[in-house]
C-alpha cells in the first residue's frame, strides 16, 4: 500500500509539473492570435478581391521573379543534364528497335528455311522416287 501511495504521489506530482511548463499564459498568446487573425483576414479579403489563392500567387511570382545568377547556372545545368538523360534514352529505344527488327527478320528467315523444309519433304512424301534417285 505504501508503494502505491508513492507511486500515486510521483504521477500526480510530474503531471502537474507537466502541465505547469506547457500551459501557456493568455495574456502572452493573445498577441499572437491577434496577429494571426489579421493575416487569415487579409488573406480571405485577397482571396476574395482577386479570385485567386495566396498559393497560385506564390508559385506565380515564383516563376516571374528573376534568379540569381547562380540559380540560373543551376537550372541550365539541371536542363542540360534532362536533355542529355532525354538524348540517351531515345538512342536506347532506337537501339532496342533495331534489335528487334533484326531479331524479327532472323525468325523470318528461319521460317522460310522451315517452310521450304517442310515443301521438300512433302514432295517427297508424295513422290518416294526422286528420293531415292537423289540418294
């Protein structure tokens, strides 16, 4: 029971501890409400007024405004480096292509070689003596 009783003790005592270090007084958040609550209401005023939202807006203007210097270096290398990818990617295709196309014209020519097989030895079923002139 004692054990209890202390155990008992210890979570009401760090509970209150707990509570005490986060509770935040009102008289020092209002102002940080105040100031939140005008930005909500300029933004839906904005919103509003223009039809547009603040995110559209800043994705806009963040393509308008001009770069630096080096994030213009950084964005033509990003280009370069997409189109060379781009370049690669279609020889490979290109290439894969001509791999199939000489992969088909082989089965083609194997199926010829069987078909003109396969004649001979029709031919060769239905007349037995040529075969055995040739042999």
């Amino acid at each position: 029971m004692k054990k209890f009783c202390m155990l008992f003790g210890a979570v009401a005592i760090s509970t209150l501890i707990i509570s005490s270090v986060s509770a935040v007084p009102q008289t020092h958040s209002e102002p940080i409400i105040q100031i939140v609550n005008e930005i909500e209401k300029n933004r839906a005023v904005l919103e509003d007024k223009y039809l547009i939202s603040i995110e559209d807006a800043k994705t806009s203007l963040s393509e308008i405004l001009p770069l630096g210097i080096l994030d213009t270096i950084i964005q033509l290398l990003v280009f370069l480096i997409n189109l060379i990818y781009g370049i690669v990617n279609f020889l490979l295709t290109i290439m894969q292509l001509a791999s199939l196309i000489t992969l088909l014209l082989n089965a083609i020519t194997v199926l010829i070689d069987t078909v003109s097989q396969f004649i001979e030895w029709l031919m060769n079923l239905f007349n037995p003596q040529t075969q055995a002139l040739t042999s």
